[in-house]
C-alpha cells in the first residue's frame, strides 16, 4: 500500500484596502495607477522584460491592487511620456511579507535610469512618498519619463502588492478671510450669506452645524430658532489650491421687549425694600452674578428709559444680598418677568446656612407678566435672614428672561377718621369786635381750616370772625390729613392713618 501526503501552504494576503489618497485637485496629480484618481491612459503594467514576475490584478479590501508574484522585477511602460516637472512627490503603497528592499527606477529615452530605494515592513501596508528630487539629482529628466522599473530584494522568489502609484505636489492651502455671518434675531428673514475672501477661485458650499437654528440651502440662509451655529465655508479644489474652509459663529437671539412693565409700581417707598427698580432706591452691594458655576450670562439693558435685567442661557443664576435682608415686616414680593420662552420661573429665598425654598411662577410668553407673591409662600424661611437668592429657568439652560421692579412691600395702615370734641363758636351782637375761634379737641394732629355758610351775618378769615349782620350762619372746621411726605396721595393718605375729616357748629 502507497500512503501519499500532500503539504500546501497558504500565502497570506491583504485584508484591508491601502490608506485611501487624500482629495486633491485634478491639476496637483498625475496618477499611474490608483482608484482615487482619473490614470494615465495606455500604461502596460507587465511588458515582457524577460522577468521571473507575475503580474496579476486582485482586490485588497475592496479595492483593486497589483500583485507581484515571483517577483525578481518588472518594467511598467506608459504609453506616451510623463510630464513630471510640475509634481514634487512620488506616491506608492506596497504590502508584502518577504521582500525586505524595493528598489523603484525612472527611465527616460535612450536608457537614463536612475533608483531610489526603499525598505517595507511585513506590519501592513507601507506609504511612501518620495521627493522627485532624489531621481532628478541623479540626472532624470521629470518631464520626459517613459517607463517605470520595479527591482525586488530578495530578487525572485518575494510577492508584492501595490496601489495608488503616482506623481503629485502638494497643493497650497486657499487664504479664506472676512468671513462673517451677521447675528439676527428669531423671526428674522432669510437672508443670503457674503462669501469670505479667498486667493483661490474654487467654488464656496455652505453647511449649517445646528439646523434648530438654521438651515442653509445656496447661499441662502433661514432662521430656524434661537441659538448658535457654526456655518462653514467650503471652497473646492482649484488650480494649485487645494479645498479649504472657514467658519463664523452665528447667533440668533429672542427680540427684546420695546415696552417696561406696563404698571409701573406705586407704592410709597417707606412701604418697600427694594432690590432692583428704577421706582426706589435698591439696597447697594448686591452682587447679580457670583459664580455659582451656572451656565448664565447676566447683563444690564435700557428699554424705553428704564434698566432691567436680562438673562440669556439660563439655568440657574445666584443674587447675594452685601448684608442679609430684614423682610419679617413685609408682606409681599413683587417682580416683573418678560420672557419670550421659559415656561416656569423658580424664585428662591435663601438664608444663608439655613436653607431655601422656591415658589415657581409660569409666565406667559406674550408680554410683562406681574406677580405679588405673598411671603406666606415662604414658610421654610426666616424673613428676617434672608441672604440670596436664586433664579431657576426652564427650559434649563437655554431660557432668556427679562427681570424688573424686584422688591418686598406691605400694605399701609387702615385708615380712620379723627375724633373731634365739641366745636362752639360763641353768640354775638351787631357791633361786637372780630374774635378768633376756638379749634375744637382733635386726635389727630392735622390743622384745622374754617369756613362761614352765611357771609352776611359773618366771614372768616384764618381763624378770625368778624361779624357783618344779625343773623345765623354755620361754621364750619375742616382738619386737614397730617402732614404726609408721600407723593402718591390723593383724597386718602397713604403714609399716615386719617381721612381728611371735618366739624362744624
């Protein structure tokens, strides 16, 4: 019986495609063999040199690749002169596993050649590219190169792949400049992008990094929301410019309000502790903006003459008082919200290593919203400590709020009316001297006025009678309201506790 054993070995290939060639400009390559770019025409990759090598066409990774078995060397023929003068840069990708020196030859007419060499490794897919200077040093004329030759160590016997096998320069970066997309607010028009300056004339394409804020179709531009985007500009190739690109940060804000709140306050300022309002005087040395790590921006606008608030990206944002706040005797805290999308607005009170609570407003988007929120609402906090406090918005992080009029307040005394003691003006006779009037007993400290129903039988000067004829007449004592500082009184006193009263006799 014969036993027979057949032994084979596999020879190990590329899996993966060579590294992809950068885009450049048709202008900037001359390209021998490569799926990346347009090859010359004609080119024999095998022509019959009295070589060992096998050439054979194979895919690596999907992509088509030379291979070399037997490899001891290889001409490649181009079917008419390469015009290399322009290029500064031979490419070439070689895989292998056994060949330890790849010597790579330029050959004008007449047989010029001229070799640099280089050195693989086994690890993958080698890249190289090689100064043309080295062969044109050496005598090679770049622009009139008629053939390739390809030299393996060991010679014979090692297997090759390559790709992406050609000449090229490396192309200039274009100068882009002036590029600017101007802020616009939500409700803006589309509008058409200025294109940047550029030493390249390749053509510009635009993108959009954020299309909630905006979408680009052209040159045109549409404003989607409030926000940022990054908009890029992207030249293409051109001539000895390779692309290139620029960028502008575009902002989209929410309109601010043209009106103040529409009901300015009118309290009497012995009434309020005021913290931020153009009505009063505010505590001095709140700081509006320490740093609590929030992602807030706080700034300070005028509209229609009057200063309020305004927070943009708001999440959340701290307001530390310089001393703390005595609140226990008010009653009250008021403030005026314009936003154009928070739909809830967290309002803190802090004492300071105590604790805090919130009492959550939800404004409309459709003007000045006004709120009196009863200090009942805060039962967790001691009034007479306050220290800070916060600002929360939702959307968290993105709500932009207007803020005016914030103070604590509490309402006047009832009023009441004064009790007088009796009023007796004294009978006289025809001929009697003027007299002065007695005031009647007042609780009340205002002063009195006086008055005659009947000038005939008396007139009143001041506090002087002085009689004119027989008869009757009324007198009458108005007392005036005590003497009041506020400036918001009309037929009633805000700051002291009494009608404006009246007796007679």
């Amino acid at each position: 019986m014969l036993l027979f054993s057949l032994l084979a070995f596999a020879q190990n290939v590329p899996t993966a495609s060579a590294p992809t060639p950068p885009s450049r400009n048709a202008s900037s390559v001359v390209s021998v063999f490569s799926d990346a770019y347009t090859d010359l025409a004609g080119t024999n990759f095998a022509p019959w040199w009295w070589q060992s090598t096998v050439v054979s066409d194979e895919t690596a990774g999907g992509n088509a690749v030379k291979k070399l078995s037997n490899f001891n060397y290889i001409g490649v023929e181009f079917a008419n002169p390469v015009n290399a003068s322009l290029m500064t840069k031979l490419h070439l990708d070689l895989w292998t596993e056994n060949c330890t020196a790849f010597e790579v030859f330029l050959i004008n007419p007449g047989g010029l050649e001229r070799k640099v060499t280089v050195n693989p490794t086994a690890a993958g897919w080698n890249s190289y590219d090689i100064d043309l200077s080295a062969f044109s040093s050496q005598g090679v004329a770049l622009n009139n190169i008629i053939q390739f030759k390809f030299v393996s160590t060991p010679f014979g016997g090692t297997t090759v792949y390559y790709d992406n096998v050609y000449f090229y320069t490396p192309a200039v970066l274009p100068t882009i400049t002036g590029f600017v997309v101007p802020s616009k607010l939500v409700g803006a028009a589309p509008f058409t992008i200025t294109p940047p300056t550029s030493n390249s004339a390749g053509a510009f394409t635009y993108t959009s990094s954020n299309p909630a804020v905006a979408t680009i179709s052209g040159t045109t531009v549409t404003v989607v929301g409030a926000g940022t985007s990054i908009i890029t500009a992207n030249q293409a190739a051109d001539g000895s410019f390779s692309a290139g690109n620029a960028t502008s940060v575009f902002t989209v804000s929410y309109p601010a309000p043209t009106l103040s709140p529409a009901t300015p306050p009118a309290r009497s300022s012995d009434l309020v502790i005021s913290l931020f309002s153009n009505a009063y005087t505010n505590l001095a040395g709140t700081d509006w903006f320490p740093n609590w790590g929030q992602s807030t921006s706080v700034a300070d606008i005028t509209v229609a003459g009057n200063t309020i608030k305004r927070y943009t990206n708001l999440n959340y944002q701290g307001v530390q008082f310089a001393s703390p706040i005595n609140a226990s005797g008010m009653t009250n805290l008021h403030v005026d919200i314009y936003t154009p999308n928070c739909t809830a607005f967290k309002l803190f009170l802090i004492n300071a290593g105590i604790g805090e609570q919130a009492v959550t407003l939800t404004p409309t988007l459709a003007g000045w919203n006004s709120y009196d929120i009863n200090l009942a609402q805060f039962p967790a906090v001691a009034l007479n400590n306050i220290g800070q406090f916060k600002l929360e918005g939702t959307p968290f992080g993105s709500s932009v709020v207007y803020l005016d009029n914030l103070y604590f307040w509490k309402e006047s005394a009832a009023l009441v009316d004064p009790t007088f003691g009796a009023f007796v003006v004294p009978s006289k006779v025809v001929g009697d001297a003027p007299f002065s009037i007695t005031p009647p007993v007042s609780n009340s400290t205002g002063g009195f006025i006086y008055s005659s129903s009947n000038p005939a039988v008396a007139s009143v000067s001041g506090n002087t009678i002085t009689i004119m004829g027989a008869g009757t007449a009324i007198i009458k004592a108005t007392q005036r309201k005590q003497k009041c500082k506020c400036q918001f009184c009309s037929n009633q006193c805000k700051r002291c506790a009494y009608h404006c009263c009246s007796n007679t006799s």
